[in-house]
C-alpha cells in the first residue's frame, strides 16, 4: 500500500545574518511536525534552505570587503550548521544561488512576461532595505517602515510589474472554498480585509538599482525581485520547470503546509498563491503564519541587547531541553517569550522533575527489586485500568492536536501523562510493596504498567525530543518504538532494563542564571532587566486612588480564566508560589503571594481568574506573566474561581 505523502517547507532563512533562537523556533516546529507525520506512517518530504539575494546582502558584502557568493556561503553555511545542531531532519537544503534555481526562476519570469503577466513600468515610492520592501507615503511613519520601524528611502526606478489585481477575485474565492487555506483563523482575517478587500496593487519584481539578484534573461539591467526568486524555491527544490516537470515535483506537489512566521504572511498568502495561478499550477493546501519568540516582553534585537542564539543555549542545557521549550511555551496564535529564568523554571519542573524523575526512579526500582528483569503476572487493580486508558487517550489527543499543528497542546498532553505515571507512582507506593513478599506479583505488574507507560511517553515525544526518547529506550530496553506499538498497551509483559541514568539533572536555578548570562550577555543584560523589573512602584496616595472610574477603565484590565497545571514554591519565599497556568492556546507563569493560604497541590487542576495584560515583572528572580485574582477578609484569602468548573472552559474571557 502506498503511503500518503506529505510535503513540509520552512521559510527559507535570509541569509544577511546569524539566525537567533526566534528564527531557530521555526525550523524546530517544522521539524517537529515532520517527524510526527514520518511517525504516524506518511511519506514525508521535509524542504527548508536560504534565501541569498537582495540589496541588503550586497550592502553586508561590501562592508565586509568581500563578494556576495563569498558572503551568502559563510552565512549559509553558519544556518546550516544550526538546523543540523538542532537535529531538523530536513530532506533537501535549498539555496537561491543553486543553479537549478536560479535557472528555472529565469524560466518562470519570461513565462509570466510572455502571457502579459508581467509588464514594464516606472516605480516611484519609499523604500525599506532590511525589509526589502516599497511603501506608500500613507502606509509609513516618520519616514520609517511599517514592519521594522527603520528609515525608508525614496526611490525611483524603472522595474517590472506583475499584474496581481487580475488574480485578486480568484484568490479570494479560493480562501472563502478552503477555510483552512490560512491558519490561524486571525492571520486569515488580517489578510482578507487588510490587503484583499481594499484591492490589490501591481507588485514590483525586478529591480535596477542593484546587481545581486538573477538577471532577468532578455533585459541585462534588470534583476528578479525576491518574490519571485525566494518563493518560488517550494517548487523548483522538487524540479519544476515549466511543464518540463520531474517525479518528485508530481509525486509532493501541492505542499501540505507552508510554516512561516506571521510576518511574512502578505508575501506567501497573496503573492505565492496568484504566482501559482498565474503558471497554472495548485495552490499548497494551507500556509501557517507562527507568531513571534519575543525575549522577555520585547522583539529580539542587537540593538536592545536581547538577542540568544541557538548554539549558546544548547552548550549550557542541551538540544532537547531547548526544542523542549521553544516547542511548550509557543501558543498556537499568541507571541511565546523566552528568558534564562523560564528556560530554567521549565527544564527543572517538566524534564528533570516530571519527565527526569519518573524514568529514573522507575528503572532503578526494577534494578533494586528484581535485579533488571521481570514478567508481569497481571495481578490487576482499577488503577492501572485508569492509567492504560489515559495512555489510550493521549495517543489519541496527540493525534488530533498535530492534525491542527497544535504542537505545545500536543506537548502539554505528553507532559499530562507523566505527571500521571508519577501520581501512580505515589498511590501504588512500589516500595512499601516490596516489604510483604505476598505483594510481590502485585509489585511487579505496578512496575510493568509503569514501564509501559514511559513507553508510551517516549514514543509520542520523539518528534518533540528524538535524543531524550532514544535515552529512554535505552534505558527501558525495548525495541517496540514505532506508533503501531501504542494500539495496546502490553507491549512491556517482559522486562530487561538497562541502568538508571538521570535525563536532566535538576539545575540551580541562580548559579545557572549567573553563569549563562555572563556567558551569553556578558552579565550586563540581566543585571539591568533585574534592576529595572524589581524596582518597586510607588505607592499612590489614597488622595490620589480614585473612588469611581468609567467603563473605559474596567475595559483596560483584560481577565480571562486559566487552569493551574503546576503550582510550587518560590525558593526563599515563604509567601510566594509560582504557578503554570494554561489560558485557552498559551501557558502563562504567574507569582501570587497566597502560600500561607494554598498548598501547591490545592491548586492544580483548579481553574481560576486571571489579569493577563498585566505588565511582565520578575519577583525574587522569578518571572511572573500575569495575577491571580482573589478575595481577601482579615486572615482569610480566596482565590476567584468560576463556580461552574466544568461548565467555563479555560481562556474564556471575564467582563
């Protein structure tokens, strides 16, 4: 039986610099996604690379005193190098200066110029380098741009057009058939009635003011214009050319999913698509604009000091711990945010507390009790059957999550399942077991169950973390890796285990930060965020609180309800728990000074009222996204919950 294909492509990566962790997060999620589908049985094709051309990199060359191949090869190179760090299991690399590219980009322009598609003009309008981009004197501010907010230029030159607003009717019908064309639902509006409905403009595609691009074939002052030439790399990487089309292009085309960040999405929604009707080819069936990895609350910027690389965070916690955490703390339509102190928070709690410590302590206990190997003599209690349904079902959850590219709901519901086997641990009790020697067949089958279920865990987090599933295989000694082994679970009624190894060794938390600030920012970066977020705020005079305020205001403190999924203490504060808290597609972490109230297993599972538009702030070293709202009288705290648990589903807004 022929397997069902699967085509995936990244953006591919501009090659005017390093990529930091924000660019990494989408070759990682990709990745992620690949490695899911090759999983789950399908024939994948998994396309990313670098886009080479441009003003810009011809600027970047000549500042550094050498030629543009020489200076998109280094770069090249350096993204390369990164995507392989990261372990992106891409299938082919394409670079824009390839020459089959670059040939069949030729092709593709002339096609379009022959049947009127493209025509000479004049352009006259401002003009952002870094973004590539022309403007209108309407669309900047301040004479800067409206994506990166740097000067523009005015500029006039003769280019080519290509004729967009002959498409525009067929586009709009095309994302009104297919509503899953765009995901998410709200990149999908941004560009209906923000580009489409007010009518599209001719887009430029060549350019005569600079020589680093591919030559337009029958007019030697012009060069093709990014668009064409960048875009174009989804079908000439599988050998379009034309009609002279290969196998490989037959066999993956239309892609399944373009991954890209949000943006660009103009370029790949609008663009992309009518150049494909133009030549007469199918659309990809759905392009997926990602949101943003801020650092801390800000974009990522040389300038701001902000920046992390991919290479320096994996020296200090490894490969898997930052896929991990690009991969959990990224919403599915939400910007995520990345610092030191949350990459910590979170290795300690998921990978060496939750994931770490429930396979090391149940491969040790096999070792101690029955000196690695064992049967399971099916001595059962309604507990396992509660624990092999709740494996069951995640594989089912997975599922139905990364069918919508749901990746970190995927991941949460993984991490649900080990928190689980560790609460089995603790109800089941193996070590008071093995004191009455009639438990012993009982005690056996509680550690099988156990097995099977990091079993399960590891499998369903190999797309997520290969490294950290392959550890755990070895560790539980078992070849029974692939999906079609999680249909039942009695894959482990036979276990030889290997050694106890810890995973993640649990880190501390202020001797790590000091050490990789200083080694990544040099230690100023940190000390002046600790310094500015830990200032206290003055406190207003009860003159100056005011007795009323108008709907207005009350419409200004955004609250929705969130479900606590972890809760512990902050480390030297009695009063303070930090909390990870899940509102609707993201997972907030949150300080609230309500310990002398709640113990931290009160709160999991309880759902509860929180401001999210509250200003990030960092208490004791710890950052906190958001409050807890509560009530207080005297010496009594409660905290605000819905009354009807089940009925508010987390993420509902509060008004």
């Amino acid at each position: 039986m022929e397997k069902e294909k699967f085509y995936i492509t990244t953006a591919i990566a501009y090659t005017s610099r390093k990529p930091h962790i924000g660019n990494t997060y989408e070759v990682v999620l990709t990745d992620a996604i690949a490695r899911y589908n090759r999983l789950i049985g399908k024939d994948v094709f998994f396309l990313t690379g670098t886009d080479e051309h441009g003003q810009k990199i011809e600027q970047c060359a000549a500042e550094s005193g050498i030629t543009p191949k020489e200076y998109v090869d280094s770069v090249a190179g350096e993204i390369k190098n990164i995507w392989d760090l990261m372990n992106s299991s891409y299938d082919k690399f394409i670079r824009t200066t390839d020459d089959y590219h670059e040939k069949t980009v030729q092709k593709i322009f002339k096609k379009l110029y022959d049947q009127g598609d493209i025509y000479k003009g004049e352009y006259s309008g401002l003009y952002c380098v870094p973004c590539e981009s022309f403007f209108t004197e309407t669309q900047v501010s301040d004479g800067c741009c409206p994506d990166c907010g740097r000067p523009v230029t005015e500029t006039k030159e003769e280019a080519y057009f290509f004729r967009m607003s002959k498409y525009q009717d067929a586009l709009m019908k095309h994302i009104e058939d297919n509503p899953d064309f765009i995901q998410p639902e709200s990149r999908k509006k941004e560009m209906v009635n923000n580009f489409l409905k007010p009518g599209l403009q001719d887009l430029c595609v060549s350019r005569t003011s600079f020589k680093w691009g591919i030559p337009v074939t029958f007019d030697n002052n012009h060069v093709i214009y990014v668009w064409i030439d960048a875009l174009s790399n989804y079908i000439t990487a599988l050998g379009y050319d034309c009609g002279e089309n290969s196998d490989l292009y037959r066999k993956y085309w239309p892609a399944d999913v373009h991954i890209i960040g949000k943006d660009i999405l103009r370029f790949h929604t609008i663009y992309w698509p009518i150049m494909l009707m133009a030549l007469g080819e199918p659309l990809p069936k759905q392009i997926f604009g990602h949101p943003w990895l801020l650092s801390g609350d800000d974009k990522m910027s040389k300038s701001k000091g902000n920046v992390m690389y991919a290479d320096d965070l994996v020296r200090h916690f490894g490969v898997d711990a930052i896929r991990y955490y690009v991969l959990r703390e990224m919403p599915f339509a939400a910007d995520g945010t990345i610092t030191l102190e949350t990459i910590i928070a979170r290795y300690n709690a998921d990978l060496a507390n939750t994931l770490g410590n429930l396979v090391n302590r149940t491969v040790a206990m096999v070792n101690k009790y029955f000196g690695k190997n064992l049967e399971n003599p099916g001595v059962k209690e309604e507990i396992d059957s509660e624990l092999e349904e709740l494996c069951n079902r995640t594989k089912n959850i997975v599922d139905e999550r990364m069918k919508e590219l749901r990746v970190a709901d995927s991941l949460d519901a993984v991490m649900a399942l080990a928190r689980r086997c560790n609460k089995y641990i603790d109800e089941t009790m193996p070590w008071a077991l093995a004191k009455d020697e009639s438990k012993s067949d009982r005690l056996k089958t509680v550690l099988c169950n156990l097995v099977e279920g990091i079993r399960f865990i590891a499998v369903l987090l190999s797309p997520f973390m290969p490294e950290t599933s392959d550890k755990i295989f070895a560790q539980i000694n078992t070849d029974e890796t692939t999906y079609e082994t999680l249909a039942a679970f009695d894959a482990c009624k036979t276990i030889s285990v290997g050694e106890a190894t810890p995973l993640f060794a649990r880190i501390d938390e202020a001797k790590k930060l000091e050490e990789v600030s200083a080694d990544i920012f040099g230690g100023e970066k940190e000390k002046k965020e600790e310094k500015k977020k830990d200032k206290k705020q003055e406190k207003k005079p009860e003159s100056e609180i005011p007795s009323e305020i108008g709907i207005d205001d009350f419409a200004k403190v955004e609250m929705k309800v969130g479900v606590v999924l972890e809760s512990k203490r902050v480390e030297g504060a009695d009063k303070l728990l930090v909390s990870q808290i899940k509102i609707g597609d993201e997972i907030r972490q949150i300080i609230s000074g309500i310990a002398k109230y709640y113990k931290p297993e009160e709160l999991v599972g309880k759902k509860v009222v929180v401001v999210t538009n509250l200003k990030p702030v960092k208490l004791r070293g710890v950052l906190s996204q958001g409050m807890i709202l509560a009530a207080s009288d005297g010496d009594k705290l409660s905290v605000l919950s819905p009354d009807r648990q089940d009925d508010i589903s987390d993420g509902s807004a509060i008004s």
